[in-house]
C-alpha cells in the first residue's frame, strides 16, 4: 500500500523541488524548515509547514530529512526525542543529507535505542538537476525499509543504487562521488588556466576535451560553467563545498586512508571562504585558481 502522507524536515535550495515533485504526485507533505519565507511557493501549493521538526513526523510514517551538515543533523535528534517515540515501531527516517559516516552512525544508534528505523538515500544531483527528475539516490539500509521508501525515490528522480544494509556506507559513498566532482573543478580550472597563460583559446580547449576524451556530462557541464564564469548565482554553494571537502578529509583521517588530493582542496575552499566567497558557487575555486596564476579574475566576472 502506497503513503500518500510524508514528513520532510529541512526543506532548502536542494529539497525544495524534491517536495514540489512529491506535491504534483498528490502526496500530502508536512514540511519544517528553519525559516518559512523561502516555502511560501511549496505551501501555497498544498503543503503543510510545521513550527517545529516533531511536527512534521508522521506517527510510523516516513519522514526526510535534508539538513545540510552534521551540526544541524546532530542538533535536531538530539533535542527533538519526540521524533523518535513519534516514528515507532513502524516509521522510518529517511536521510537526504551529506553528512559524515560517522554522524549517520550516531543517529542510527539513536533510532536503535529510542524508536523509529533509519536508512540513508543520499541525493546526487543539484537542484537544477532535482527540478528536472534527473536526480539518483545512492541507498543503504536493511532491505525491507529501503522496499518501502524506493518507490517514493524513483517517483521523483532519475533512480536509485543500494550499496549495502549499513546506513552509513551511503553517506561515504556520497562524499566520494562530491570529492570526485570536486577534484575534476580544480583539475579543469588549472589546466583552463595553464593553457590560457599559454597563448591556448580556451574555449577551443573546452571544445575539444568535451568531444573527446572527456566528453562526458561532469566535463562538459562544469567545464562549460567555468568558461563562462557562472559562479555568482549558486546551485550549490561554496560553504557548502568546502563543508564536504572538510568531511572527506576528517573521514579520511578516521579510518588511515591518505588522501592528498584531498588535502589541496581542503585548502583551496578554505582559502575561497577566507575571501569572503562564502555564498559563491562551488565552481569558484576557479578563481583562487586564477588569482594565484597572477590572473585578476574577479574583474570578468
């Protein structure tokens, strides 16, 4: 039997299509966000905004969440127990969010001791991506509970991956897939760079990797929006970035796995953020990349 009735908690720039989607469907969707003003759109089309997370659980019901980070994770399910004896023997927490294994295990053990089940279905895609259904979901969990949610997921992306049945293993996966992304950004802004000192029209550079060996989608988008410097109107923003790269490396360091690569971008987020790039996209660290070159960048933009 299908739930028509659904609970999302931390409802933002990523989330927001993703209820609007649920809405069209006809699912009822109880909805708490930090602040309310960004959902006016969402309510006015049926939506139900609740003052308070606890509010927006479904007794053993679903319920989503998209919190951005670890200390907004931590904060609601730590101080909202209402959630859990709300959720039963029967709901399920479904976690959205990119956040460290280690803050998934914390909130499982939680749902262990206090009520309700837990299974994570990371989003990989931005919200453009969401908007037009082209989203995946990378999923782990126990089997029956990942059954029940996958439907919903699949109703409203591109489709989904399960990896295993620990919950957490999705969110490694998810930081990999970003570090991934991130790596390829920093790569293309240096050799865009490279080239251009060189003499090389970068453009024509463009063109050439994206129909050949690189002409694959993460190529030929993020090199495309590096070209034209679409770095000011964000799809996902540069705190948001460097708060991955500094989870992969804090990740990296629990379980002994070097990761060099890592390291750079940790800095070089870290460096955007200290020029006051906080709410830039994530694809400015092209211009940290520029500046060092010797290159005024922030003048074309």
């Amino acid at each position: 039997m299908q739930e028509k009735k659904l609970g999302f908690i931390g409802v933002g720039q990523l989330a927001q299509p993703m209820v609007k989607h649920l809405l069209d469907q006809g699912y009822e969707v109880l909805v708490h966000n930090r602040r309310r003003d960004p959902l006016e759109k969402l309510i006015s089309k049926g939506a139900v905004y609740c003052q308070s997370p606890e509010d927006a659980v479904i007794e053993g019901g679903i319920m989503f969440n998209c919190l951005p980070d670890d200390t907004a994770l931590l904060s609601v399910f730590h101080a909202h127990g209402t959630i859990f004896r709300k959720l039963g023997d029967k709901g399920l927490h479904v976690s959205l969010a990119t956040i460290s294994p280690q803050a998934s295990k914390i909130v499982h053990e939680r749902h262990k001791t206090l009520g309700g089940n837990y299974c994570v279905a990371t989003v990989m895609g931005r919200p453009d991506v969401v908007e037009n259904k082209r989203q995946f979901y990378i999923m782990a969990g126990e089997s029956d509970q990942l059954d029940r949610v996958r439907p919903v997921l699949e109703s409203i992306g591109g489709g989904v991956f399960t990896l295993g049945e620990k919950p957490e293993i999705a969110n490694a996966a998810k930081l990999s897939f970003n570090f991934l992304i991130a790596s390829a950004i920093e790569s293309m802004a240096e050799a865009f760079t490279f080239a251009r000192k060189n003499g090389v029209d970068v453009n024509q550079f463009y063109s050439m990797i994206s129909e050949t060996l690189f002409a694959c989608p993460l190529y030929k988008n993020y090199g495309k929006a590096i070209i034209y410097r679409q770095f000011y109107e964000p799809l996902f923003k540069m705190a948001l970035g460097a708060k991955d790269m500094n989870l992969v490396s804090s990740a990296a360091k629990e379980c002994r796995t070097p990761m060099r690569v890592a390291s750079v971008l940790q800095d070089r987020f870290t460096a955007s953020l200290a020029k006051g790039r906080d709410n830039y996209d994530w694809l400015g660290i092209a211009l940290d990349v520029e500046e060092e070159a010797g290159i005024v960048s922030e003048s074309q933009g």
